[in-house]
C-alpha cells in the first residue's frame, strides 16, 4: 500500500505543540535555549504512553528482562574507560565570514556557506560533546564529572551488581529510560537533535556464540514495535551499516531510518557491540566481569546487542507520521491519527448542553477509575469540540444528550472514520480496552 501524502511540514508540528501544550521552547519568556524543550501537559502525557509501550513490549518477550535507573552524574573514570572522554566528539569547521557553526560531516566543504554564500571554511577540529562539570567543592582534575551522553554506560557497570542481585541468568536484558546530554554542535529540527533528551536503551547480555542470533531476533523485535505504534511501514526502513561505517568494536550495525519530510533518518540504532564495553571496565577497573558457566565449566565476557532510541526523536515522528489535514461537512480539520494507546487523551466526555454536566462528570469520574485519560469539553458547537479533540489526536469522543438519562447511552464518535454508534454507558470501559489494544 502507498504511504498515504499528509501535506505535514516541521513548521506546523511545530506549531500545533505550542499551541495545544505538547511542547514548549524552555525559559520561552527569555528567549529559549537552542536545542532544549519543556513538555507540557499533552507532551508529558503522551511522552509517557511511548515509554509505557516500550517498556511492555520487553515485558513480552521470552526472555528476562530487567529495568534499572542509573544516574546521570557520572564519574570521570568511568566515562573514560567507555572511551567518551577521548573520542565522544563530533568534527566542526567554521564560515570564517560570517562565523556560522557547523558539523564538517553534515555539509560539502566544497560548496559555500549556505547562510553567507561565502567559500572559506577553518579546518575542521573536534568538537567535545559531552557536558562537564565539577562535583564537589574542589575544582580538580578529580572532582570533574558528566552528564551522561547516553544510558547505555551505568547498565555495563551495573552489569555484576544485577546478576549478583537479582533472578537473572544468561542470556538476559537491562534496558532504561533517561535522560542523556549531548553538547550538539547544531541542534536542529525542534526535537531531532536536541542538547538534552530522553533515551530507552536496551543491552542485551548474551553468549557469544548466541550473538550473531540475538542480534537477528531484536532486529524483528524492534521492527513489530514500530508496527504495533501504527507507523506507516512504508516510511520505516531498516538499513545494515557498510563494513566502514562501523565502530572498530562493533560486528553489526542496523540504522532504523524514517522518512522525515526533511529526509530518511536514523530513529533508533541497533548494534552487535561484542564484548568491548565489559571488557573496557575489566580493563580499566580491573575487576571482573566476566560469568561462570557450569556446563563446560568455563569463564566467558558476554556478548551485547543494544538496541537505543531516543524518545523525544520516537515522540516527533509519531507526529509526523500522524499529521493529517482534511474536511469534514465542509470545514477543514487537522488530526493526528495517533494509536490510541500513544494519544495524550483517550476519549473526551462532551455534554450537548450545560444542563447534561452531572451525567458527564459522572461518566468522566468512571472511565478515570479505570484508568484513562479523560478530558471534559462543554465549550462552543460539538463539531468545534470534536475538531478540538480531533487535532490533539484523541480518538473517540462520548457525547452526553437529551437520551443519555433514559436509554443510559452515549454518542461515540471515532476520530478517523467519522462514525458515530451509541453505546451503554457500562460499556465504555470495554469500548475503549479494544480500541487501545487494536
Ligand atoms: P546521530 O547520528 O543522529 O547523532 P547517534 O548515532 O549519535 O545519532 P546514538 O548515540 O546511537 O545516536 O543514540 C541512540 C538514539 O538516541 C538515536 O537513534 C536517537 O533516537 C537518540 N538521539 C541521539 N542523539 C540525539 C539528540 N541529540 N537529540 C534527540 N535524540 C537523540
């Protein structure tokens, strides 16, 4: 099936999230801060169903997997020995006429700056993107630490303490959602690349002769993730890394792209890292981290296969992928067809008239019993409050009428198809349970 055209651009997205709180630009009344955003309530909202289904899809799968929650101070030692303090950089060049910024590895050095139309470039030079600071009172070499460029890092070296801890055997998962910091060079594409944002990563512990498999299997895994959040599977692609783009530890390496209007890009990556994080903490912390096993009575560091995606990047191309202008009874609308297990709010309650306010509140008070997300809309015509719900991306709206008191019903309206059925109020609960499971 072709990828239906849905006319979105970054600029709308951009604007509908500030318009209907799902995100903001932070300190926005002092003029922001370039690559760093404030989620509001709809954002956190929904922010937290990604994470929720990430989370359960690990859940299901037939092997154990277990959560942690590292912290993002980290220490100096430990963010050496993973190679970042020496290497975690990207290259610059700046326009030396108009001294704009830029990644060397994102532009043509051969052609001019695009925002002077000038051709003199500095040499390119690494730029440190990782952001430090001093914890403690003394200002030393030994007091610096780091935000934490990615999750990945306090998994390895909790790797002993989960083992030793928990119920947990080989073959098995640590995976974690977080916060990371990247001192970008340009952040760009509101939040594509940002300066500080949220991962869900997972490292997958296995023997090494099971990698190779392993690695296959979360390969599928990811893609019936991405399936399950409705995405349209026409604009998903996995791409394998060519033999020279891959880190010198790395055996295999899988991109999942998107096609952004602004062009295919990596989403999540999903890499076969063998043994080189553990064995770079046994190097350096000299301990050892390697398990034991009883059958061949032999010692062995385990293989990884990671798989790492970003949340706010999930987060915006979910929007774009759910963007959608059209007209209804000659009035044009903008939706988001959003799965309904990912959409901020679930149903709205809406009284045709202010006189139908108990009996919504009533319904409202059960379906928030249950467990969703409800919101009560009375203000202005309901074709007004549906269009309002609809660019949201809620997916069906309960309309409370004159009938409601004496059949005991409401109005379902759906989102995408315009349908309107009447439903038993003690009937909603299963309603909305089939459409979040669909
Ligand atoms: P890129 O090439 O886009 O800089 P990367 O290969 O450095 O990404 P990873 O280190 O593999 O990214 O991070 C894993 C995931 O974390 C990415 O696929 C992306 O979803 C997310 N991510 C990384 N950097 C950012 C950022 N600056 N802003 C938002 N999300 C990010």
């Amino acid at each position: 099936m072709a990828s239906e055209k849905n006319n979105v651009t970054l600029e709308k997205i951009v604007s509908l999230c500030k318009r209907r709180g799902f995100v903001f630009p932070t300190a926005d009344m002092y003029g922001g801060l370039n690559g760093v955003y404030d989620f509001g309530p709809l954002g956190y909202a929904m922010k937290q169903n990604i994470k929720k289904m990430w989370t359960k899809q690990l859940s299901l799968v037939d092997h154990d997997i277990v959560m942690i929650d590292g912290a993002i101070l980290g220490h100096h030692a430990m963010w050496s020995a993973s190679g970042h303090v020496d290497s975690f950089s990207d290259p610059m060049v700046d326009c030396l006429i108009c001294k704009k910024r830029y990644r060397a590895d994102e532009i043509n050095l051969e052609k001019a700056c695009v925002h002077c139309g000038n051709h003199s470039w500095t040499e390119a030079r690494q730029f440190k993107l990782m952001f430090e600071t001093q914890i403690g009172a003394m200002s030393d070499a030994a007091s610096t630490g780091y935000l934490r460029p990615e999750t990945a890092q306090s998994i390895f070296v909790n790797f002993k303490n989960v083992l030793g801890s928990s119920r947990v055997k080989i073959p098995f998962g640590i995976g974690q959602i977080g916060k990371a910091f990247r001192n970008e060079i340009t952040p760009k594409q509101f939040l594509f690349r940002m300066r500080e944002f949220e991962q869900m990563e997972l490292e997958f512990f296995c023997k090494p002769e099971e990698s190779d498999s392993f690695f296959d299997f979360w390969k599928s895994e990811r893609y019936l993730f991405y399936k399950q959040l409705g995405l349209d599977m026409e604009r998903i692609r996995f791409r394998d890394h060519a033999e020279n783009e891959l880190a010198h530890y790395s055996k295999k390496c899988t991109d999942v792209e998107y096609e952004f209007p602004f062009g295919w890009k990596e989403l999540e990556g999903i890499a076969h890292r063998g043994s080189f994080d553990l064995q770079q903490h046994i190097d350096h912390a000299k301990k050892d981290l390697s398990v034991f096993e009883e059958a061949t009575r032999q010692s062995y560091v385990p293989h990884v296969v990671e798989t790492s995606v970003g949340v706010d990047r999930l987060f915006l191309t979910l929007l774009f992928d759910a963007y959608r202008e059209d007209t209804v009874d000659g009035e044009s609308r903008t939706l988001l067809r959003l799965h309904p297990a990912i959409a901020p709010v679930q149903a709205a309650v809406l009284p045709l008239v202010k006189k139908l306010d108990t009996e919504a509140h009533k319904i409202i008070k059960h379906l928030k019993k249950h467990g969703y997300a409800v919101q009560y809309d009375a203000s202005g015509s309901i074709g007004k409050r549906y269009r309002r719900q609809d660019e949201i991306g809620t997916p069906v709206c309960f309309t409370v009428d004159f009938e409601t008191a004496e059949d005991g019903k409401v109005t379902a309206r759906n989102r995408d198809t315009l349908e309107q059925v009447r439903i038993p109020i003690d009937e909603l609960d299963h309603y909305l349970q089939v459409l979040m499971a669909a």
